[in-house]
C-alpha cells in the first residue's frame, strides 16, 4: 500500500554534512508519523530521529542528537534527515520508516540507503 524512496546517501569526510530524503507514495494512505534508523556491520538497527506528521514534534537518538535534524515537507510527503558534524561511527546503511499508528511503531520500510564517513 505504501512505498517509501530514499536517496542522498553517499561517501563523505568527518565532518562534512549530507542530507537524507525519503518520499512516500501509495494509492492512499496516512502517515502518523516518519522516522529514520540505521544499521552498521555487526550492530542491531539503531532509532535515529522521528518526527510526528501532523503535529511536528521531534525525537532523537542519544548519538545523533544536536548534529541530525529531522524535517519534512508534508505537500509532497517527503522527510528529510539533515546530517551535519558527521563522524565515522555514523557510517551506516539508514532506513526510511513510516507508521499510521499510535505507540510509535513503524508499517513501511524503505529500501535503506548507504553513508560511510570517512576519517
């Protein structure tokens, strides 16, 4: 029923920014709420940043917080995850997520998309 897009992965410096998108898409749907994770070799997937679809509140992990921003363009049912400060042991592949309920959980994945921060 939905799909989700990303792209703006890549390779890049420490300290260097990228900026992450994710456009959903379905014959219909609502999204409560949009999110990002993301997974290193060898680690479980770790919770990134969310972002309430309606009412615009975020939430962050403790390692990203005050570096990655969460935002989206609800027009054009689009997230973004602005990355800045970014430092090796953010290398990962990142998922776009999306869920339609309350409880903070997550119905669609995407496809994930790979950053690797070199030092």
């Amino acid at each position: 029923q939905v799909q989700l897009v990303e792209s703006g992965g890549g390779l890049v410096q420490a300290g260097d920014s990228l900026r992450l998108s994710c456009i959903a898409s379905g014959r219909a749907f609502t999204i409560h709420a949009m999110g990002w994770f993301r997974q290193a070799p060898g680690k479980e997937r770790e919770f990134v940043a969310t972002i309430a679809w309606n009412e615009g509140a975020t939430y962050y992990g403790n390692s990203v917080r005050g570096r990655f921003a969460i935002s989206r363009d609800m027009d054009k049912n689009t997230v973004y995850l602005q990355m800045n400060s970014l430092k090796p042991e953010d290398t990962a592949v990142y998922y776009c997520a999306l869920g339609q309920g309350a409880g903070r959980s997550y119905d669609y994945w995407g496809q994930g998309t790979q950053v690797t921060v070199s030092s």
